[in-house]
C-alpha cells in the first residue's frame, strides 16, 4: 500500500491526487478483507491472563467471536503479566494450544517485552486516536485502557470502611486485607505496594517501593494481612473482605454479586495511583493474523466502550466523549471525578524503578507468600 501510494504521489496533478487517495481507501478496505480472511483461515485466537470480570473482557470476547466466527482459546485467566511474560518465552518453538498470541500486561512490562524481542510491531486502524504518552512510537505495545487502585470492601463484614492507607493497619481488619495478586510477578499488585509507598509521602520511586514494603510489611505483622490472591469469591466468602485492586475490578464485582453481600468501592484519599495496560502481539504468535484481527477489534468504538462497560477507563476514551460515542447512561455509571483528581500515572522509568524494588525485595521485607 505505502509503495503505491509513494508512486502516486509522485505525479503532481490534481487529478492523480485524488486517485491516489481513492486508491488509498480502497487499499485499506481490501487489506482489512483480507486480515479477516486470514484470519479465519487460521480459525483460532489463543489469549492469557483475561478473566471474564476482568475490565468487561467476558463479553469483549463473546464479541469478538460473534463477529468473526474465530475460536478463543483462553489460558490461565488468573495469571499475572509476569506469568504472560513467561509463557511467551517457555513456547518460543512451540505452535501449539499453549503458545499465546496476545498479551495484556501492565505498562511497564511493554517495554522490557521489546527490549528482548517477545512482541512484534502492528498498528491498529485508529491509532491515530491512542495518546502518544501510551503507546510506542514503532507500534510495539500500545495502551488499552487504565483505573485506580482501591479497597473494595465487604461491608456485610467491614462495618466501618477504611477511607485511606494508613487505615489497614488498624487491629479492625485482623486478617482482613489482601492484594489481588502476587507483588512478585502481578502488575496490579506491584502498583499496590507502591502506591502505599506515595501514600507515604515518598516521590522518589525507589524510595516508594521501600515504603510501600515497609507497609505491607507492618500490615502483616499486624496480623491484618491474608497472603492469598483476593478475588470476588473470596472477597464474597468473608476470607479477604477487604482486596486491594484495580476500581474496575471492584465495581465489576460490585455489580455481579449484586447485594449478595454489599461491596464498596473506596478510592482511598492518598496515594491514588492510575495504572495503564497494554497490549501487544507475540512475536511468536502461532495465529498472527487473528492476533492483529483482535487488537483492530480490541481498539475499535465496540471494543473500547466494551471497556468502559466493564468500568475501564478505554485509552480512547477523550476521543470516544468528544466524538459523543459514549452513552450518557454508560457515563452515569462511573465514579465521581472528583474522587481521581489526585491520581497519579507513573512514567514507565518510575514503574520499572519500582517494580524491580517490590519485586526483588518482597519476600525479604514482607517475608509472605502470597499465592
């Protein structure tokens, strides 16, 4: 396409011009005809890591099969972005059902996936509309949506919700507290820790990684700490009443346990931190073309309002608002903006400096196991 559209271009006539942008549309259509087809013919997607109240992923993927007609094969929906990391590489050689061909991962693990040559370049249709801030410039990664951390609360348990960091400490939540994932190798979890850290007072990301693992490390020995990946079962069951993870998450929950019990989603008063995901295509995806087929899906107005319905803030979501493609009843639903105004969206240098902080030194400074 781009060679014939150079040869075009280089005549100078206004006639030649606007074939050339004729042939330009038509080259684009064509091209996402023969995606689809190419797609189909491989007849399979495999993902990872996409649990089905995660971020609206149940009926994004419902979507994408409806649409298309192409399988998906869904590995470990409880993995962590580090567990997507390592499948890529433990499946190099390998074809077959094991082998994912897509990731979604948290920010800082993006770059790091470049830099060892495990994702491959594409860009979707509408990347014009993806903020430069969350996407490479070569097309390597690229933003999908983002949240806050938050307590989400059994209040049929936790009559008195914590309002802030400092209040999990409190002997109230004896055995109480969880995180939504292992600090070791889980995104949502390494963010966790860290934005304990700012809640602090720390900037210095080296330095907030040190205070958010001296805090979990007071929860624990406050016996407040549940070393057990919180999830809505849990949560709903009364073994981590209170579960630190993304407001996407929470309210997700919030809506599929419907009363049974209450659950609260508290944005706490400090140390608000957002946290962008990514997604990417492996550079040995054995099914390439769906893989490009899923993120045109995943980037498309459906698939990112999918996001929004599953309380995801969609990377397109300004462009969405201004273009009044978001209902306003979709729009009702979400928190107060107020509560987000103190958020904080960690550079990819000020994640990585953290995350190799909690993750490197969880286990000597906590000392738990969280699985």
């Amino acid at each position: 396409m781009l060679t014939q559209t150079r040869r075009l271009l280089s005549f100078t006539t206004a006639l030649v011009l606007a074939t050339s942008a004729a042939a330009t549309a038509q080259t684009q259509a064509q091209s996402m005809d023969e995606l689809i087809a190419a797609a189909k013919k491989e007849g399979q997607l495999t993902t990872i890591a996409l649990p089905h109240s995660w971020c609206g992923y149940g009926d994004i993927i419902a979507g994408f099969k409806a649409k298309y007609g192409i399988e998906v094969n869904e590995l470990n929906p409880d993995a962590g972005s580090g567990d997507e990391i390592e499948a890529i590489k433990a499946n190099k050689g390998n074809s077959g059902p094991q082998a994912p061909d897509v990731i979604d991962v948290g920010l800082s693990f993006g770059p790091s996936a470049k830099k060892d040559s495990l994702i491959q370049p594409y860009k979707v249709s509408t990347w014009d509309s993806i903020p430069d801030s969350a996407k490479d410039a070569e097309g390597f990664w690229y933003g999908d949506y983002y949240g806050v951390l938050s307590f989400i609360v059994n209040t049929d348990i936790v009559k008195d919700v914590p309002k802030d960091w400092a209040d999990l400490k409190k002997s109230d939540y004896a055995n109480s507290v969880a995180l939504a994932g292992d600090p070791r190798v889980s995104s949502q979890a390494v963010q966790a820790v860290y934005a304990a850290g700012l809640a602090a007072g720390e900037t210095d990301p080296v330095k907030a990684g040190e205070a958010g693992l001296k805090f979990f490390s007071e929860v624990n020995k406050a016996g407040n700490f549940v070393p057990v990946i919180g999830k809505s079962a849990s949560m709903a069951q009364g073994s981590t009443p209170i579960i630190i993870a993304w407001d996407y998450n929470g309210l997700s929950w919030r809506d599929s346990l419907n009363g049974n019990p209450p659950v609260e989603v508290v944005v706490p008063q400090s140390g608000v931190v957002a946290g962008v995901y990514v997604q990417a295509i492996s550079a040995y995806a054995p099914h390439p073309n769906a893989a490009k087929l899923w993120m045109e899906y995943l980037y498309s107005d459906e698939g990112q309002i999918g996001y929004l319905k599953g309380y995801c803030h969609p990377i397109r979501f300004n462009d969405l608002v201004k273009n009044g493609k978001v209902p306003q009843e979709m729009l009702d639903k979400l928190p107060p903006a107020a509560a987000y105004e103190a958020a904080k969206f960690p550079t990819l240098e000020e994640q990585d400096a953290g995350k190799t902080e909690i993750t490197t030194k969880w286990d000597s400074v906590v000392g738990t196991n969280v699985q």
